[in-house]
C-alpha cells in the first residue's frame, strides 16, 4: 500500500453509490444486473435468495458481493464488473488494503422482503445525512439504522463499513480494528478517549445510533485540532490498518521536506522536589543541552552547554537522528515514559514544524 494511492477508491464508490440510488423503484433492473456479475464472478446467487427466490436486493449488499474477503487479483476483476455493469467512469480500484472488508463469501444484510425495504431506506437517508446533517436527517437516520441494526445477521462490523463505503467522508467503519485503534492503541488524546462512550458498549456486536452518532460527533472535533495527523474517518481506518499491521503512518508524511533541527524536551521527577524539565537540541553542526530544577538544591542546580562542530562525522550522526526521529513521528503508535513527557520537535527546511508528545507513567500507571 502506497500514500500515493490512499483514497483511489474514493471516487469509485462514491459514484457507484449514487447510481445505485437510481434503482430504488427499479430493482428488476438491478436484479437482472447482478444475475449477470454472479455468473461472471462465479459467486452463487443462491446465497441472495429468499425462500429459495432471487428477487430483490439491497444496495449494501451489492456493496458487499465486490467487497467481499477474496484476493486481490479477484476484487480488483469484481470491481471492473461493477464499473462496466453500471457505467462508472471513475477508474476501477486496484489496491484494497486499507478499505474495510465484508464478512466471509459473501456480506447480506437481509433475510426478508421488509428487511430489504429498511436497508433501502438506511442506504438512502445515509446519503441525504452525508450531503446535509441537519437535524431532521439526523433523527430519521437514528431511527432507520437502529432498526437496520436490528435485522438478524447485521451489526456494527456490516452496518458501518457498509456506511463508510458508500459515504467514507462522513462514517465511521466501527470495527473491531477501529474500536482497537481508538481505545487501546495509545495514539488518540487521554482526554479525548475518556469523553468516548465506553469501550465495552461500543466492542458490543450491535450498537445504537445515540452512541454511534455520538462517537463521531467527537472524532470529528478532534480531526479539526491542528496537533492532530487525522482529519478524516477515512485517515482514522487507515492509521488503524497501520496500526493492526505494525506499519508506520500512511496518513503523516513528509518526504521532501528536510529536518534542519531536533529539539528533544522532557520532564521528569516522581515528586516535586525532584521535578525537573529539560532540551536537548541538535542540529547539523551544533548540540545544546539545559537543564532547569523545578526547586534549586545542592544536587539541583540548572545548567547548559552547547557545542558546534563542522565535522562530517558529527553532520552524518545528526542525519541518521532525523532518519529515526522521523519514523517516530510517523509511526501510528505510542509509548510512555517512566515518569513525565517526553516531546519530540523538528523544524523542516521550509520553517514548518512537527511535533509529538509522549506521557509518562502517572497518565499510563497500568502498565508499569
């Protein structure tokens, strides 16, 4: 997977979702159009009937039959099929990595007449709440995907990718890799993850639009803080796919520009007579240190000294700090200190800066 080709499938399913809206009052059409990608795609109609029937469909589902937890080679064939069978002009997707899968052979949200109806409806309200979340459309999405959620077979690990397939801008894919990603990885603010609702409603197998809509609501002021790297619910399922694959952020990157200095700050001291804050800055030619006691003591006094140098040898150990000060940078994970923070702050060649903090043990003490 490569940050050049991140949201490629954007465009696709977007439009696909849009089209597919068409259908609502013409479903003989789409039912013919999915006779045909059965047949060349080799998946069994007989998995969409009802009372040995294939009738009716909802558009999720057909979301589902080209999402499905096949190889790469077979999804990318699947959604060619889609693209010709619809006439989508956005190009084809070719790489799937971070886009959430269905469950098994095949995702169904039905197992009736009326529970295609109710999909329909969802699949509809959804989109009319992504282009205008107004209340109204706020309360009749509430209504529909609770009732959605109801539907035996459906939960939080269909329902919601199925939203954020068709709306990725506006959903939230609620999957076990996401819940994962934003309560136990680390990465997301104390504060932040404390105002979520609780993780063990949220990990439950079928939600409620109140803590659903909730979740969101506060994601998306947090995606508008400038310290943080994720803007999006599509930047937040694709540091949770890094970060359940041990990879480094695909979202943060900032290859061309070059770090010119390296400031290190931390705080340490289990009690206050203890207590003290200090820098380490480094450059390609210079290294400053400074050290400042909370309470001033025999054994505690500040101190600095800074050394410049012209030396190659220095120049190439300042290099190779910026090549591991950069993953960690980029790296969708996190660690704790001891005790107090530790910042990690670089200046780029364009006097743009980045930084990132690390807590210490009295914000993490479970696990020391």
């Amino acid at each position: 997977m490569s940050k050049d080709n991140l949201f490629d499938w954007v465009t696709f399913y977007k439009e696909l979702a849009g089209k597919l809206l068409d259908f609502k009052y013409n479903r003989m059409v789409l039912t013919d159009k999915i006779r045909l990608y059965c047949e060349s795609q080799n998946v069994d109609i007989h998995l969409l009937e009802i009372d040995g029937r294939f009738a009716d469909i909802d558009p999720f589902t057909v979301f589902g039959l080209f999402n499905r937890k096949i190889d790469k080679d077979a999804r990318a064939k699947s959604c060619i099929c889609i693209k010709e069978l619809f006439g989508i002009e956005a190009p084809a997707p070719t790489d799937f990595d971070t886009i959430p899968d269905g469950f098994g052979w095949i995702t169904k949200y039905y197992n009736s007449a009326d529970d295609i109806y109710i999909m329909w409806d969802l699949y509809e309200i959804a989109l009319e709440y992504s282009a205008d979340p107004n209340p109204g459309n706020r309360a009749a999405f509430a209504d529909i995907f609770d009732r959605a959620m109801a539907i035996k077979g459906n939960g939080k690990g269909t329902i919601t990718p199925g939203l954020f397939w068709i709306a990725p801008d506006s959903f939230l894919a609620l999957n076990n890799m996401t819940v994962s990603y934003i309560y136990d990885s680390l990465v997301l603010p104390g504060d932040l993850v404390g105002s979520l609702p609780d993780e063990q409603i949220v990990s439950k197998s079928k939600v409620k639009s109140g803590i659903y809509l909730d979740l969101m609501d506060k994601l998306r002021d947090y995606f508008h803080n400038e310290e943080s790297i994720i803007k999006s619910f599509k930047d937040l399922n694709i540091e949770a796919w890094c970060f359940a694959e041990g990879m480094p952020s695909l979202v943060f990157y900032d290859e061309g520009k070059e770090i010119v200095k390296i400031t290190m700050e931390s705080g340490s001291g289990y009690f206050a007579e203890e207590y003290y804050e200090d820098s380490l800055t480094i450059t390609a030619d210079s290294i400053n240190y400074k050290y400042n006691p909370l309470h001033e003591s025999e054994y505690h006094k500040p101190y600095k000294w800074a050394y410049k140098s012209r030396s190659a040898a220095f120049k190439e150990c300042f290099e190779k700090a910026a090549i591991a000060v950069r993953l960690i940078l980029r790296t969708a994970g996190c660690f704790a200190n001891d005790a107090g923070t530790l910042s990690f702050i670089v200046k780029y060649d364009d006097n743009s800066t980045r930084e990132r903090t690390f807590c210490g043990k009295f914000d993490f003490g479970e696990f020391f």
